[in-house]
C-alpha cells in the first residue's frame, strides 16, 4: 500500500515532549492541544514505546483515541531494539503498545533508531523487517518504516536491502546539515534520489532554532517580522522536495498555535531567506553549543538522576549570556529535584542511548566546572 504523500499533513504532532504538571503529563493541556491540532485539519501523531517514560503511547489513547473517531487520525509508534532480549519480546512489546495506544492497528509502525552497531544489529538478528511486514499483512500496521540516526553508508545499505520500506524518519535542520556527527544532508538526498517519503524529525533541534541571541533573532524579524524564529527552521525542511511530514514536539499550546499558523497558509522560503538561513547557520556553528537535543532517552537509566539535558541547556545559555544570573538561578532550583552535573559517576549509559552521540560524561565534567 504506497503513501498517498498529497493526504499526509505538513506538520505532524510529535508525543515526545508533552506538557507536565507535578512531574505527570497534564491531560488538559494535551486534549486542548490535540482539539487544536484536529480543528486545523491536521491529523498525524508520533509516538514511541520509550517516550515519556512509557506513558505517551497511553496519553494518545486518552486524548485522542478516546476522543476521536479511528478513521480521522493517524497514529505512528516504534519498537525499541533496546528492550529486545529475546524474540518472543518482539510481539510482547508490540501487544503491549497496541494495549496502551487502545487501537487495533498503527497506521505507522517503525524500527527505532536504526544506527551502526548494536540497534541495526538486534534488527537483523530477530529479523525484525519480516515480523513487521507479516503483521501489515495481518493489518496490524498500515505502513512500515524506520527512523534512523546512522551513517549515510549504512542508510544506503538498509534501504537497498529492504525495498518493502515504505518511509524513513532522520533528523534534518538548517543546523545539522553539514554536522559531522549526524550528516543529514547526505541522509535527505540518499532517500529522496530513491523517491523514498521523508517523515522529519528534530525540525527545530530540541528547541535550540526556536530561542535566539537577540542579534541572530534581528536577521529572521528584519526580512519577516511577524514570523516567529522556531517558523523559520520549519520552514525550511518544509521547503524541501519529498518531505512528507515534519513533526514538532510541542510542549504547551503557544507553540502549536504557532507551528499550525505556519503550515495552514505554508510559505516555502525565498531564495533570499536561503541566504539569511545559511549566514545564521555559519554565526551558530561559531558559537561553542553543546549540541542536545534534549530527547531525555539518557534520563531514564542514569543512576545519579541527572537531567542531562537541562544541564547541558543551562551551560548553552551561559555561554551565549555569561552575564544572565537566570541561568544560575534555573541550575539551582533543578539540583533541587535531580542529581548535580558533579554527582556524573561516568557509568556511560547515557552516551550509550544518545542519538547524537555525543560525549556526555566528558561534557558533564565540564558542566560541573562551570556550575558546581
């Protein structure tokens, strides 16, 4: 069953980062937000076995499954080879998320994270490709893909191989385009040469594209002062050939009034906007980031209950603003509820989950200079 590209919407509602109050996710906020997203004709949600501690896959099912008509909405969700011990966890899981979402099907069903080494490998060594083609043959799942935080080289190997891949999910922003680490130039243009449906994840890095130094800000708000900084960097995977959805993982209802007043009259960048686009791009790679996502997959499993990314958002912060006590302010009251960047014991799980590979326990004892 191919993907008709022309009734997927724009702009896909990631389940990733949801809003929370007292440390739960706040079920108001989210029906409101869901409301807000379908009243706009728009009806692609993502979920994922792993997100929020396991509990998005149920705030789908309360906010929307339980609200919604089946047939008005798309729901997507992945299996994790990380919790794959053994084959008979495969159809465990997969029960389990049908279960938890209260749906028969899955419009999409996707391999999470395929990258080089242990990921890619426990797919193939439970040939996951054939268990999720037998169950679209049972209808269980619409459609089947993978997202991908690999090599361009393996990327090119995988979807050789597998030609019954109907769509991949990679990272793509202005930002990581020439990235080292992630190479999403070389990913969008491996899959689009193959016409193979792009579905875009981390439009906005994590958030890092939508808060500016107020110097950067001012070269987005001279050409379009009536846009936001976040509509840019949407706008600009958005203008790109193949691209089927572009998701945004919105956490409160600002963000999703604003991400849907850029897509219902979506306006492809112009080629002088391109040109503001790649001189912001070339200032921020001057800048040293820390380049964090915020995902929260190294939060479960640190022993020391570090929030990792807010500890690598507050070093962002004091770097572009040295002078900014907020940020100071914010790290005090996090230690609060969660463990110092000094209490890092260097175990290495984290960096063993992070999808941008990055060097976290070196990083955390540089945030531990800085803040501790």
């Amino acid at each position: 069953m191919s993907i008709d590209l022309s009734a997927m919407p724009k702009l896909g509602f990631g389940l990733m980062r949801l809003p929370e109050k007292d440390g739960v996710i706040d079920h108001e906020q989210v029906c409101s937000m869901v409301d807000s997203y379908m009243k706009a004709g728009m009806n692609y949600f993502d979920t994922a076995y792993v997100y929020h501690g396991g509990k998005s896959e149920v705030a789908a099912r309360e906010a929307l499954v339980k609200r919604y008509p089946r047939d008005s909405f798309m729901i997507a969700t992945k299996l994790p080879a990380w919790e794959i011990k053994r084959e008979e966890d495969i159809e465990r899981i997969f029960n389990e998320q049908l279960e938890r979402a209260g749906v028969d099907y899955f419009d999409f069903y996707l391999l999470h994270s395929i990258e080089d080494g242990s990921n890619y490998d426990t797919y193939v060594k439970y040939d996951c490709f054939d268990w999720c083609m037998k169950r679209k043959a049972e209808g269980k799942i619409k459609h089947f893909g993978f997202s991908f935080h690999g090599s361009p080289e393996l990327l090119e190997e995988v979807v050789d191989k597998h030609p019954e891949i109907e769509f991949v999910q990679i990272q793509l922003n202005y930002l990581d385009r020439s990235n080292p680490v992630v190479r999403s130039q070389q990913l969008y243009e491996i899959l689009h040469k193959r016409n193979i449906p792009i579905i875009i994840m981390e439009p906005v890095r994590g958030g890092m594209l939508a808060n500016m130094a107020p110097e950067i800000e001012a070269k987005f708000k001279k050409r379009q002062p009536e846009k936001s900084v976040a509509s840019w960097a949407l706008r600009f995977v958005g203008s790109l050939p193949g691209v089927m959805t572009i998701l945004s993982g919105m956490s409160n209802e600002e963000q999703m009034h604003d991400n849907i007043q850029t897509f219902a009259n979506f306006e492809p960048l112009a080629d002088d906007e391109f040109a503001i686009i790649d001189e912001v791009t070339q200032e921020l790679l001057s800048m040293p980031q820390i380049g964090c996502t915020a995902c929260k997959y190294c939060c479960d499993g640190c022993p020391m209950k570090i929030s990792i990314p807010d500890v690598f958002r507050t070093v962002n912060t004091l770097r572009r603003y040295p002078d900014d006590w907020r940020s100071k302010n914010f790290y005090s009251g996090l230690i609060q509820r969660s463990g110092k960047a000094s209490d890092c014991i260097g175990c290495g799980q984290c960096e063993s989950v992070c999808p941008q590979h990055l060097p976290i326990i070196k990083l955390m004892k540089e945030a531990a200079g800085i803040l501790d």
